[in-house]
C-alpha cells in the first residue's frame, strides 16, 4: 500500500484530489494539510512514500518543501499539482518525479500513481486465483500465502537466498558444491561450508512447508533438485519471453501481459551476486518489450500510451537512449514543448550523474531542433 500526504493551502483542493487519489486500491491517503509547517512535523510520524505539494502557496511555496523533504528523506517521492505549468523545470530541479496541472485529470492523475507503484515495487502482485500463494521477484522478493498481505518470512536471509537460487534453477539437478560456491564464497572450508548448507536448507523447507507453499525437493547423490508449483512473476515473464522468437511477430495484447508482470530488477534490494547475469538478462528483455510496444502505439497514433511505456520503461532503464529518443520525439508529434524541456533536462542530469559525460549527440539535435 502506497502511503500518500497532500499539502495544497485551499482546501477545497484538497478535498478533490484526495476524493481522486483514494479511487485507487493500492493508495492510501495518511494526511492532508494547509499549513506547509504542521506537514512537515508529521512526516517524520507518517512515513509516507509519496508527497503531493502545491507550489503557490503563502509562507512557504512547495518548491522550498520539496527541498527541506529531500534534506529530511531522500527517498521520499514528490508529486507537484501546479495551476502553473512553466514550474514544470523547476520542480525537476529538485527531483520531483512527475507535476499535475490543475484541474487534475482522473486518467493523468492514475497514470501517475501506477507509475509510483512500480518504482516503488508496491503494485499487487500477480495470482492465479484468490487462494493461491504469489512468489514476487521482480522489484524485490516476496512470497505471499493464500489471501495474506504480509509476505513469509525467513528465519535468515542465507535460507531466502537458497530458495531464490533454486527458483532461478527450478527443474534442474544441482550440485551442493555449485551451490556452496555460489552462496557461501568467502567459506574455505568445506567442513563449515556444508554445515551451513545442510542447516539453511532445513530452515528453507522448513518455512516453505509450514507456509503450504508448493514446492517440491529432492536430492540424490549430492545433488538437489526443486519443482515449484507456485504461481510466479519471473517464471511467467521469463517462460513468455524465451518462447517469443520474434517480437516483431507477437500481438500487442502478448507482448503487454509480459511487460506488466516486470516491477522493477530481480530481486531488487538483494545483493545476490550469482544473479547478476540473469538480473541484467531480464532488463534486456524488459527494455525490448517496452520499446517494441511504445513503436507500435506511435504507429497506430497513441501518442500518450507511447510516452507512459516509455516512461515506465526509464524508471527501470535510466539510460536507454533508443527509449529517450522515442519518448522526445513523442512529446514533439504532441507539441508537448514543457514535457519535452522536461523530460530533456531529467535525461541530461542522468547522464551526467551516472556516466560523467553529456547525451549522445543525436538527442543532444533534438534539444536543438526544439528552438529552431
């Protein structure tokens, strides 16, 4: 459940977007406020996720919020709702994911907050039916029993990983020493390093069987093998995925199901070293999905479904520069010169940041064109 607070100093305003914000299910309004100063003391208490600031306001304007919520938490998300779109620069300045112009349209508004979802790996994971556990590997890793909201718990992140190690090799025998080597590098010893085998995989079954989650474990000579029966994100995206030949080939309504399942890297947060070339694989095929599905809408003219593809995909894929080209020339087909500017300088700051170097140059003539 996203966490949300909203700062506007008419409340009125107030009372709209909030009434709008709480349509969606996965979205919880936790306070609303007139005065910048008593919002900002609640943070603290609210934790909230994401932050909805006016920028005109007495006393304090939202621009400066932003700032002293960015001093007080950097991973806070700040959305302004502005009757004046030529802030729209300035609130990049300060990081601001996304600005609404008022009056805040339903559909923009809802767009927006999807967006926030998968940033923040917090969208409703994927079930088969209302009973059935969910295994969640993309933006994070999270097992979930039955209707439960809290995901299972391991009793240590050794026997976690273990069990994320097995589903990425579900179906296939593997050796102890292949997975002592991939779990437990720095342990010369082999005495210790299948102590410590034996034991996390105990507590693994252990919690997988009093979870009723459904899998399956054999071991035979040294070598274990695990069949899971459970419904999973990176199974069905990376089953979808291997079996598209060709994506040039597949329906728009395939290559969608298959995008949506992905919510950000494998196992986001987890510092699984051995998963690194099938985490960086699955971006790959994510980043393909999305530009082929953003090319398709801009040709049968679907301008805005073209920018939120491409907009998701960034979230994920910061410095693709076939999508930044895509999403530029998409806000130039709509005249979008502010989304454009926008966009433009969030890109370059990016790269900066990131690569210590400017845009290549054929985005860099884009930015140029855009005054000519």
């Amino acid at each position: 459940m996203l966490r949300v607070i909203l700062l506007d100093d008419e409340r009125p305003a107030l009372k709209v977007l909030s009434k709008l914000i709480e349509e969606h299910h996965a979205v919880q309004v936790v306070g609303t406020y007139t005065d910048p100063l008593e919002m900002f003391n609640e943070v603290s208490r609210l934790m909230p996720d994401l932050v909805f600031l006016d920028i005109e306001m007495p006393e304090m304007n939202g621009l400066q919020m932003a700032a002293r919520l960015r001093e007080l938490r950097e991973d806070i998300e700040i959305i302004f709702v502005t009757a004046y779109p030529q802030y729209a620069l300035d609130a990049f300045r300060v990081s601001a994911i996304d600005y609404l112009v008022k009056p805040v349209e339903p559909d923009m508004l809802h767009r927006t907050l999807e967006r926030v979802l998968k940033r923040k790996g917090t969208s409703t994971p994927p079930a088969a039916t209302e009973t059935e556990p969910r295994i969640v590997c993309f933006g994070g890793f999270e097992i979930y029993e039955g209707e439960q909201t809290e995901p299972v718990r391991f009793p240590t992140v050794k026997a976690e990983e273990l069990f994320a190690y097995f589903l990425i090799h579900r179906n296939t025998m593997i050796s102890k020493w292949t997975l002592c080597d991939s779990l437990w590098p720095e342990v010369a010893s082999t005495d210790k390093v299948e102590h410590k085998l034996h034991v996390n995989m105990h507590r693994m079954k252990k919690t997988l069987r009093d979870s009723g989650i459904k899998v399956r474990m054999s071991s035979q000579k040294g070598f274990y093998r695990m069949d899971c029966g459970e419904i999973c994100d990176y199974v069905l995206f990376e089953q979808a995925v291997t079996n598209m030949a060709d994506v040039k080939k597949e329906t728009t309504e395939a290559l969608t199901t298959a995008f949506d399942l992905y919510k950000g890297p494998l196992f986001a947060n987890r510092d699984y070293a051995w998963c690194e070339a099938e985490r960086e694989r699955m971006s790959r095929y994510f980043a393909g999905l999305a530009k082929e599905i953003a090319k398709r809408h801009l040709e049968n003219d679907q301008h805005r479904q073209s920018a939120e593809v491409l907009l998701t995909l960034l979230s994920h894929v910061p410095l693709d520069e076939e999508a930044h080209e895509l999403l530029l020339r998409t806000y130039k087909i709509l005249q979008d010169r502010t989304a454009f500017l926008f966009h433009y300088e969030k890109m370059e700051k990016a790269f900066l940041e990131e690569l210590g170097a400017e845009p290549p140059e054929f985005l860099k003539q884009m930015h140029a064109d855009i005054y000519s």
